[in-house]
C-alpha cells in the first residue's frame, strides 16, 4: 500500500477517501492521517471507473501479517456484471473496471453461481491478488427484485439440464433448481414437458425463478384439439427449412411456416435455435402449429 495526498493505492486498485469516508479501528474514528504504509485495512465503497471510492475503511491490526502483501487485501466492490465467462464453480467476470473470480469457495448469497448473468446487480467481497483481481468470497445478488418469493401454476416446457440443476419454464417463466430444491408428490427425475406444478421460489436478478419447492399437480395438460387456436412462447430449438417454410420447435411443440405466416420484429430469415419468440396459430391434425405470426419477445 502507498498513500499519495487523499488517494491509498491498494495493490493495483486506486482508493479515493472523501470527506465523507469513514476511516475507524473497531470503535475508534480515524483520521486519513492514521494510516500508514504496512497497515491492514478493508475498504468499503464503489467503483469510479479505475478506482474505488471509499465510504468506509476498517483499519485492521495496525500491521501487515509478514508475508501477506498487498495483493491480499480484503475488497468490496458493488456494481453490474460484465464480460462473464467460464464455468461453475469457476467463474470470471468483470464488476466496474475489476475482474472478479469465483471458485468452489464463494458463497453466493440471494442467488446462484449458475443464475449470475451479464447486467446482473451484485456486491462482491473478496481478496485482491497479485494480478490485480479480486478472488470472491462472497458474490450478493443486489437487485430488489432479486430476493422477492414468487408462486408459478401451470404446465412444464422446454426442459434442460440434469438433475439437480433443471431449467424449465412455467407459465412463460424460467425456472431452475438445483440441490436445495424440495419435491413434492414427484421427483427430480420424473418432472417431464407438459407436468402440470406448482413452482414455489424467489425471483432472481436476472428474471428467472429459483425454486425452493416444485409440488405436481394433479391436473393434465389437456392438448388443445385440432383447428384450436393456440399461443406459445419460449426459444426456438431444431429449425429447419428455407423461408418461407420454415419447421421448428417452441415450448415442445413443432411448428410451422408458410408464406402467410406475418412477423413481429423479427424476419423469417433472422429466425434462429435460441431465438425467444411468441408464437400465434392454428393446431393441426398431426399435432403441430401452423403459425399465423411469429413475433420476436426480448
């Protein structure tokens, strides 16, 4: 640490303190003057730009443990979810100007390490390394949205994953699961396309519900007979064909194009696998839906 007017430089990270910075020793008030090259402190604030902007600095100990240099300072970091790759456990992702990574340490509090997306709000605590990044453990969901408990009633679509980690959606809602999930009258194994269940949860960040409970219900999804009209939503999978006959599959139904078929913020030829879409037809005989519009939903 080195200390340069009212800025710290914290391993590689830069630390405004402002007159409105907090600076204590446990009970004690500090000043900036109290601080010294050597000493232990753990900053609290936000990122501004390539630096932190400190509310709070806890001076801890007075001296550096030996052998424990800057680069292991404690952090805490608030912002938006940036450039995430890599695979849980093992995540890297950018928080302001700061990469962050996790391992099978982290905690995550308000979410999961599967449900943290790009744009996503968190507060990351963590340690700074000798590269510059801040090892977390512990990455909170900080959007008010994210902790709200949330009740889902209808039929399964478009199941992925492997037990205990599922996705799902439920009434144009993404679901996931995993091995805090509690089953009532079915299983993990047995939740299949078309199950009717009531989803019990808490809404995350990034708009997905993570389920607390999953209880089958004793209701069919009744198929709808031919010539009914019908409306389904959920992400494009197995399209094949040429504009504008176009075949491909929503929400575990197969559907259908021709050259009446009108659409909505999107172009035949634009359509893709992945493309989340909301689709108007008819029910056919064979049990598909030839589509009157295809309209693209973000």
């Amino acid at each position: 640490m080195s200390i340069a007017g009212s800025s710290l430089m914290v391993g590689t990270r830069t630390v405004n303190v402002t007159a409105s910075t907090r600076i204590v020793h446990g009970d004690t008030v500090l000043t900036l003057a109290s601080i010294h090259v050597g000493d232990r402190i753990h900053v609290h604030g936000t990122v501004n730009g390539a630096a932190i902007d400190a509310a709070k600095i806890e001076v801890q100990n007075g001296v550096e443990t030996p052998g424990r240099g800057d680069e292991q300072k404690e952090m805490e970091i608030s912002g938006l979810i940036s450039n995430k790759s890599g695979t849980c456990p093992a995540l890297t992702f950018t928080v302001g100007s700061t990469q962050v990574v996790t391992n099978a340490s982290t905690q995550f509090k308000d979410t999961t390490c599967s449900v943290l997306a790009n744009s996503m709000s968190v507060e990351v605590k963590g340690t700074m390394q000798s590269t510059g990044s801040v090892l977390a453990t512990r990455v909170e969901a900080k959007n008010a949205a994210a902790a709200a408990n949330v009740e889902l009633k209808g039929a399964i679509s478009g199941k992925t994953g492997a037990c205990p980690a599922l996705t799902f959606t439920v009434s144009s809602t993404t679901v996931v699961t995993d091995a805090s999930t509690k089953f009532e009258d079915t299983t993990c194994a047995a939740l299949a396309n078309g199950m009717v269940v009531e989803v019990k949860g808490t809404r995350q960040a990034n708009g997905s519900v993570l389920a607390t409970k999953v209880e089958a219900e004793d209701e069919v999804a009744a198929p709808p007979a031919a010539g009914a009209q019908v409306e389904l939503k959920g992400a494009i999978s197995g399209k094949g064909g040429t504009c504008p006959a176009l075949t491909f599959t929503v929400s575990s139904t197969s559907v259908v194009t021709n050259a009446s078929t009108q659409f909505k913020d999107i172009a035949c030829a634009s359509l893709a696998n992945g493309t989340s879409v909301e689709v108007k037809g008819t029910k056919q005989s064979n049990g598909s839906v030839l589509a009157t519009r295809v309209e693209k939903k973000n």
